[in-house]
C-alpha cells in the first residue's frame, strides 16, 4: 500500500531528489569524525570527547535522512537493479554503525553493558568505510559504471589492468558503399554496439551474454544461443527484438533505446544468410524484405519520410514568454496555448476575435519571440497588420484567410525564416503577391483559393518551387470534372449484366 | 452556529496533547504520503487547470500535427473483402468449405459449422501514384488515394456491435469510459467559445448500438461529451426561443439561474455544478451561433454538386458538408456515424454486393469531397480525418443458422480489417499492413484498436501513456494498459 502510495507521489520524487544533496553530510561529518579520532588517539591534537560525540550524532541524523530520501528517489525507477541494492543496504549500513558509534561513545549503555565501549572502533571504522564505497556506487548509478576511470591514462592504465580506451560508436554512421559492406563487421556489429553491448560484453554481461565478439554471440548465454544459423526467426534474439515492448522478455528493455524495424530486419537476414563473419552484402542472397533496409544504412539520415518534414522551428529554443503578457491576450479573447511541453513557442488564435483589428497587433509585441503559429482568419486586420507579423522572428504557421490583405501586405512578410504555412483563400492577394513569397526558404504550403491569384502562376510558381505545394481550388469546371469520377459505377454494373 | 463550530475548536485543542503532536510528526512522512493520494482524488489539485473550463488545454507532450479530428464511423462495419483489402486469392476458394484451422476455437457471431468461403464481389485496380488497391464501388474515393494511409490489418477483440463500438470509441468494450473525442477536448481544449469542442451527427436511421456511450465523457466531467446536433429541423431540439420570449429575456434567466448555480457551487464546490453554468451560458451561445453553422443554403451551388446534397436534407452527405463547416470554425472533434453497413446477406440492404454498393453509392462520394474541399481550405494539414468501422467481415460466407442466405453476405470478423486516415500528420498514398491470401488474419503491420489510439493521441500531441486522468484511486488513459503508436503511418 505504501509502495503503491509513494511511487507516483511528486512528494516523493520532491524529497528523493534531494538525495545526491544531503548524502554529502554523512560523507563529510564521518570523515572528519574519523579524522579527529585518529588525530587525537595519535596524540597531535587535542579534541574534546563531546566534539566527536557531536559530529557522530549528526552523521547519523544526516546519514538517516539521507536513506530516507534515497528510497524516495530510487522509487522513480531507471536504475540497474543489482547496482542499486548494494548501494542501498551499503548506505543503510553507514546509518546503522553511525548511530551505534554515537551511541557507544556517548556513555549511554555503559552501565548497563560495560563491555560495550569495544565495538566503538570498529563501528566508526565500518561506517567510513562502508560511506567510501556507498559513495561509489551511488556515482556509478548516476553517472554509470566505469565513469571514474574511463580517463585513466596510459601507464596507470595498464598497471590497474583496464582494457585500452576505446571510442563507442554510439551512433551508426553511413556506409559509402553498401554492396562491398562486410556484413558482420560494417552493418551487424555497429547495430550491435549501438543497442546491445552495455549490457552484453566484458563490462557487464547480463544473463551470461556477450555480444561483443561473434564467437560469444554465437556460444550464448544462460538462455541458449542467441541465435540459429539460418534461422532469423526462430532466433532468440530475433524473437526477444520483436516481442511487445512490455514484455519482460522484450529487448532491449523497456525504456531503453530500441532496434528500430530496418535494423531488425538486417540482423534477421544476416543470420538467415548463415552468420558469416566476413561475408559481403554482394556475396549474399539481397531479399526484397532486406532492401530497403540495405539502403536505409547508404544514407545520412535514417530512412523515412518523416525526417524531412519535421519543422525547423520545432528545435528553436525561446525563452518562456511573460506569464503576464498571456494573461492580458487571453483578457482579450485571444486564444493562447503552448505549443508542446519541451517548446515555449505559443500557438495564438483569434478565432473568437472576429473583430480583431491592425490596432490590437500591438499586444502581441511581448510575445513576438515566442509566437510561431498564429491564426487570424476572418478577423477585420489588413495589411498594416502583416508589418507587425514580419516581427515574430519563429512564426511558422500563418492563417489570414477571409481578410481584406493585399498584395503590397504580404510582401512583409517574405524575411521570415520559418514561415511553413501561408493560408490566402478567400483574400484580395494575387499573382505578384505569391511569386513575392514563393520563394521563401522554409515555406512548404500556400493556400491560394478565392483569391487574386490566376491557375497559370499557380502552375508557373508550382514549376519554379518543387518543394511548394500551390493549392487553388475547386470551380465550376472542376467539380463537373470531378462527378464524372462516379460515371465509372454504372458502366461497371453494365459490364457485369 | 458559530457557537458550536467554536466550542468544538475548543475541545479539540484541549484533547491536543504532546503526544499527538510527537505522533504528527512521527508519521510525517505518511502523511505527506496520504497527501499526494488524496490529490489524486482531486480535492486538490491546485497545480491542475480547473477541470470544467473547457476552452483550457493541457500543454500537450509533443507539438499537435492534427488540431481537429473528423471521425467517420459506419457503423455494422462494411467489409473490407469487398472495398481495399484485394485477395484474388480468396476468388479460387469461392464456394468451397472454409479450412478447419479458421474455425478451431473461434466464435462468430452467426456463423455455425463449417460455412463455403466467399470470394470478393467488386471489381479492383489500383489508382494514384501510390497504387493503392481499390474497387469499384468506390469510385471517388480513388481519384483522392495518394491523400491516404491505410490500415490493412486492423484487428480487435470483440465481434458483437455494442461492445466493438465501445472498445474503438473508449478503449474499453464495458460502459463507462471517456471517448476518444471527450478525451481529445480535455486535452486540447475547445476553441470556439460559440459552439461545443466535441459535435457528434448521426445518419443512416438509426443511433449507433453502443448508444451515446460512444460519445459520451465517462469519468471526465461532462462537459467534455459530444454534443449531437440533428441534421434536418432544428439542429439543436429546443435551442430556438419559444415564441413570446425574446432573446433579453432568455438572457436575464440565464444570468440569474447561473448566479444560483455560482452560489450552489460555492456551498458545495461540485465540479458538475461549474458544466451545468458553462453548458447554460454555451446554449445561450449556441441559439444565434448553431442555426448559421448548420445553414448550408450560403454554400455556393458548386460546392453543394460536389458533396452531392440539397439544403434540409439530413442524410451522410450532409453531415459531410456539416463537418467541413465545423472544423473550418474550430470545433475540435467531429464524430460522423453512419448506421446500416451490417452486410449479413439477411435483406436485400443488408448484404455485401447490391446492399453495400449503395451504402457506397451515398456515402464515396461525399467522403471523397471531404477531403478535397478540406484541401482545397488549407485544412486538410491540420484535420485528421479516419474513416472506418468497429470490426471487418469475415472471408466466409454467412450460414446463419445453417442455411444458405438469400443474398451474399459476411459475418463480423475481428483478427482483419481495413480503416484509412488522412490528413493531418499521417503520410500521403501509403498503406501500412497486411493479411494473408485469404484475408482472415493480419500477417505483417497488424494494428489493434488501443494501437490506433496510442497513434490517434499522438498525432494531437499526447503520449498515451503520460496522457491520463485520476479517478477512483488511480490514473485512468484511453488506451487502458496496452497501446503503441504505429510509427510507420507518420509523416
């Protein structure tokens, strides 16, 4: 219940963050407890037995808040396990003998034990020791394992036994030539090290797997082989890629980067294709399955359409706007909304504004930074308005159909760097006006319907910008064009008879 | 009053002694605890927007690629064999008895012993640059294919109309769970203060099986339900004055039932008491603003050929030219049912050859002028449209009873069916799954109900999973326990 109860509490995650804060008390304070013990059994100085007393008390006061708050924190999850047990019950430890060293030296059992006062050395000495390596591990879930000798240089290297610094591909960087890849070496092992090897090599090797060497890979692990030669499907680390994220069976775990579709089929089909080790792609059988994965690896960015549609404007950071300056649009009626959690650009929308005019522009001015779509469809603003637009640096959506804008307006408008979206349906805008922004680096779409503008400059700049997509309208004509389509049913019910 | 509330301060600080205080703060970090559980419960939620305002948004997770949603719902669900889903395979069957390994364990809603496999009833080809599969009972709906991704392998897990309807509008075959577009006005808020977030239109006869369940705002406050307007008469029962009331009058006693409801509130701080105000003021609204949106007499006569209607009739076509008018005012979730696609082969309306062909005939072409009319506004990029049913039909011909029905149809069938989307944040000409030869089970992309509403919310803007609502004790999502986004229709 109380697990349940904590787990999800902002409280909880409140305090548990506090952790990495107050567990530099307990280090401290023992420390120097220690440190004025030895000094003074040693006779160099001279401190009083209420001073150690003191700072042993407050050792185990801070060591105890800060296990309090280092469950809270571990509740929030994302640690390895094992790692986490040990630095807990370390930490617990370093509690347990802080509080039973202050207790022994502060006199308060020895009427009833007198033999107590022996175990005073021991419990200070097991809690400094234990607060050093509780403090490791506790780096070591922060900043992961290795962390502290990753830099270690050469000659020290070798002495302490660590394996020479190596460089991790964590990204997987395009091949010039896909057909002369070696298969094991250029495309499976880099996805391997991209996504498995953390966990799976010399470091670390959950369930007794590495995947870091072929041969290890092959021999398995706890579970078997991880895979079948000339079996992808049947492979266990196929099958483990392919189960639902959920799974506890699933990998890589959830929460975890994971393989995307295309490096799964790779992988499938080397192994289908016997596993070679120094096989090349163009000594292997290419399935249709395979190739567009195969080609997916030649190029800069990963395969998908989407790359490029994602919106430049999306990554720009801005600061928040004034809380205040929203307040006063939405006073007006203005709809203001943030655009996504991790942006502080702002969506804003005059939909319930219809008498919005050039004059109230100016309230936008606080937020012109942050504003980036911006809707002020059939609202009374002219072309005065789109002066003050031309100022909203991010501005990547621009709805101002239904207005009374004109040609000599939009040309404001053609500095912005981000403008996508252009909505003119239904304005007095014409030809001058769209080859005025046509060219406009970012823009993607213009919605020219009911307004000034002719078909042949539709076409004329649909030819010059391929990448913009011109859209007019339906007439007359075009619907009449576009009925016929249905003529098609009673021909076929026709040819059936 | 004031006495009793003073004498018992009074007892109670005498009972106050420094053992409960030490006790306090023994337990302080329970408390603190049972502090954050009984926010959940939301007494007091300070952080949170106040529930019950529905113009706020909650700022979703990603930036929204799809503002608006236009829902097509047919309901009885039209069989997939016969419009998108192309198994020539299945035409070499036709007539023999269905292989025992698609009957072993399986239920059918009509379907007993072994049934003779039936094979498709329409003619296809493929069309745009996409070449996408389709037939001709859908000959519009071709001349827009590269605006499309499907959905070839759908599957669900329910086979009976109520509880599938429920399962695809709610993510839950049981009562009681907010819908897909309640969800989508909570999260995004309604935009036009004149008109409700979340508008529900009905054709075909009859109200879908599931009731008004399928749009209704389960635990969400119920301001979030969808709101249904009628298409012929008045679009709003009783939303025109009665006569001998003018419209200062209406006001006045509007202003004064709120200002008792506003007291009410304050006493005993129900948030449904903060709709009921809302909803009032909203109607108030609604009389001047609804009568002008459902008016489709200023539509040019162009655009009324296109979508093939005539003003007062209250047909799907209709409702068609309604929605484009809705989402070009901002409303936010427009939900189209459309009932009497159940094509059992019981009657000559309910089949999958002449009774589906005409449903097709009313409802293709106006589908198809959706989207163009939608496009041709600089809306389509903004406004997802998804078009499908509660579940498929069955590779088999129907033997209810064991006898031979009088015309060619279909039972439901769950592990295949076909939905489409366009439009806002879904790729242009793609299809995404497919199913084996004879179209009985999904073999590649399959995509269950929660999976297509983990994508849904995605493209709004929300991660399905963070995307919740505290009730009774725990955080409630559309999409239950399960759900993954089908990243591959993305744009």
């Amino acid at each position: 219940m109380h697990y349940i109860l904590l787990q999800d509490s902002s409280w909880a995650t409140f305090i548990g963050r506090f952790h990495p804060a107050i567990v530099h008390f307990p280090i401290g304070f023992l420390l120097i407890g220690a440190l004025l013990e030895l000094g003074r059994r040693w006779g160099k100085i001279a401190v009083s037995e209420g001073t150690i007393v003191f700072i042993l008390f407050w050792s185990a006061i801070s060591a105890t808040f800060a296990c309090v708050a280092g469950y809270l924190l571990s509740l929030t999850g994302g640690y390895d396990a094992d790692l986490l047990n040990n630095h807990m019950w370390k930490g617990i430890g370093v509690a347990v003998f802080a509080w039973a060293a202050w207790f022994v030296k502060s006199d308060r059992f020895e009427r009833a034990i007198p033999s107590i006062k022996v175990i005073y050395l021991p419990a200070i000495l097991i809690a400094t020791l234990l607060t050093l390596t509780a403090g490791h591990d506790g780096g070591a879930l922060t900043h992961g394992e290795g962390y502290l000798t990753q830099y270690t240089p050469e000659p020290f290297r070798g002495l302490a036994g660590l394996p020479p610094m190596e460089e991790k591909p964590t990204e997987i960087k395009p091949i010039a030539d896909v057909q002369q890849a070696v298969v094991y070496s250029d495309i499976v092992q880099p996805i391997l090290q991209a996504k498995c090897t953390q966990c799976h090599s010399a470091s670390k090797s959950k369930g007794d797997l590495r995947m870091d060497q072929l041969a290890l890979l092959a021999k398995g692990g706890e579970n078997g082989p991880a895979f079948v030669v000339g079996k992808g499907a049947e492979s266990d680390m196929i099958k483990r890629c392919l189960l639902p994220e959920n799974d506890d069976e699933h990998m890589p775990p959830k929460g975890k980067p994971q393989l995307t579709t295309d490096q799964i089929a790779l992988l499938s089909w080397w192994i289908d294709q016997g596993a070679s080790a120094d096989k090349k792609v163009s000594q292997m059988t290419v399935s249709e399955a395979v190739k567009p994965a195969l080609a997916s690896l030649g190029k800069e960015a990963p395969a998908g359409t989407g790359a490029a549609q994602a919106s430049a404007v999306l990554s720009v950071k801005v600061p928040k706007a004034n809380e205040q300056a929203i307040e006063n649009l939405r006073k007006t009626g203005l709809i203001v909304n943030t655009l996504s959690q991790d942006q502080n650009l702002l969506e804003i929308s005059a939909v319930n504004l219809p008498d919005f005019t050039d004059k109230q522009m100016e309230l936008l001015q606080p937020v012109a930074q942050q504003i980036t779509w911006l809707k002020l469809g059939g609202t009374k603003i002219t072309d005065a308005a789109l002066q003050q637009i031309a100022k909203f640096p991010n501005l990547s959506k621009l709805h101002i159909e239904h207005t009374g804008i004109t040609d000599k307006g939009i040309a404001a408008i053609k500095p912005l760097p981000y403008l996508e979206y252009i909505n003119i349906v239904d304005t007095k805008v014409g030809d001058e006006g769209l080859k005025n922004v046509a060219g406009m680096k970012a823009l993607r779409s213009i919605y020219v319907w009911q307004s000034a503008v002719t078909d042949s400059a539709v076409s004329q700049v649909g030819r010059q910008n391929p990448n913009l997509l011109v859209v007019n309208g339906f007439n007359e004509a075009a619907v009449a064009q576009f009925l016929k389509a249905g003529d098609t049913t009673g021909k076929e019910e026709v040819k059936k008879q | 009053m004031e006495k009793l509330r003073k004498e018992l301060q009074h007892a109670t600080l005498l009972h106050q002694t420094r053992r409960h205080f030490l006790q306090s703060v023994g337990f302080g970090l329970g408390a603190l605890g049972l502090g954050t559980m009984l926010d959940s419960c939301g007494t007091s939620s300070a952080a949170d927007s106040p529930v019950g305002n529905i113009a706020q948004s909650r700022i979703p997770q990603f930036a929204p690629k799809a503002k608006r949603v236009i829902y097509i719902h047919m309901a009885g669900a039209p069989s997939q064999l016969e419009l998108f889903d192309y198994k020539p395979e299945l035409l070499k069957y036709h007539g023999k008895d269905c292989p025992a390994e698609f009957l072993e364990g399986k239920k059918f809603a009509f379907i007993q012993g072994v049934p003779k496999m039936l094979g498709p009833q329409s003619h296809f080809a493929q069309y745009g640059q996409s070449g996408a599969w389709m037939s001709d009972y859908v000959p519009y709906l071709q001349t827009v294919a590269d605006e499309i991704t499907f959905l070839k392998a759908m599957h669900t897990d329910q086979f009976n109309h109520a509880p599938a309807q429920l399962l695809m509008h709610t993510g839950s075959p049981r009562l009681g769970r907010p819908s897909l577009g309640a969800w989508s006005v909570y999260g995004l808020g309604s935009e036009n203060q004149n008109l409700p977030g979340f508008i529900v239109l009905a054709s075909g006869g009859q109200q879908p099986d599931a009731g008004k369940s399928v749009f209704g705002s389960g635990f969400l406050p119920s301001v979030y339900q969808g709101v249904q307007c009628r298409t012929g008469g008045d679009p709003v029962l009783y939303v025109s004055d009665p006569s001998g009331m003018n419209r200062d009058m209406r006001k006045q006693t509007i202003e004064a039932i709120n200002e008792i409801n506003k007291q009410t509130y304050e006493d005993v701080k129900d948030p449904e008491i903060l709709t009921r105000i809302s909803q009032y003021e909203m109607a108030f609204r609604m009389q001047m603003s609804v009568p002008e949106v459902m008016d489709v007499s200023k539509e040019p006569q162009f655009i009324l050929d296109m979508y093939g209607v005539k003003p007062g009739e209250g047909t799907f076509a209709m409702n068609c030219l309604l929605a484009r008018k809705l989402v070009e005012n901002d409303v936010r979730f427009v939900q189209l049912f459309d009932w009497g696609w159940d094509g059992h082969g019981t009657s000559k309306d309910h089949n999958v050859e002449g009774g589906l062909r005409q449903k097709c005939r009313e409802s293709d072409q106006p589908v198809a002028a959706l989207i163009k009319d939608l496009k041709m506004r600089g809306l389509l990029e903004e406004t997802l449209i998804i078009w499908g049913a509660e579940f498929g039909r069955t590779p088999m011909q129907e033997n209810r009873n064991g006898l031979v029905m009088p015309y060619m149809g279909r039972d439901h069938h769950l592990d295949a069916f076909t939905m489409w989307m366009a439009g806002g944040g879904v790729k242009q000409g793609f299809s995404h799954g497919e199913t084996d030869e004879l179209g009985y089970y999904g073999t590649k992309g399959r995509v269950h109900v929660h999976d297509l509403q983990a994508t849904i919310l995605h493209l709004m803007g929300f991660d399905h999973e963070k995307f919740t609502y505290p009730f009774q004790g725990r955080n409630f999502r559309l999409t239950d326990t399960e759900g993954k986004v089908v990243k591959e229709v993305l744009a």
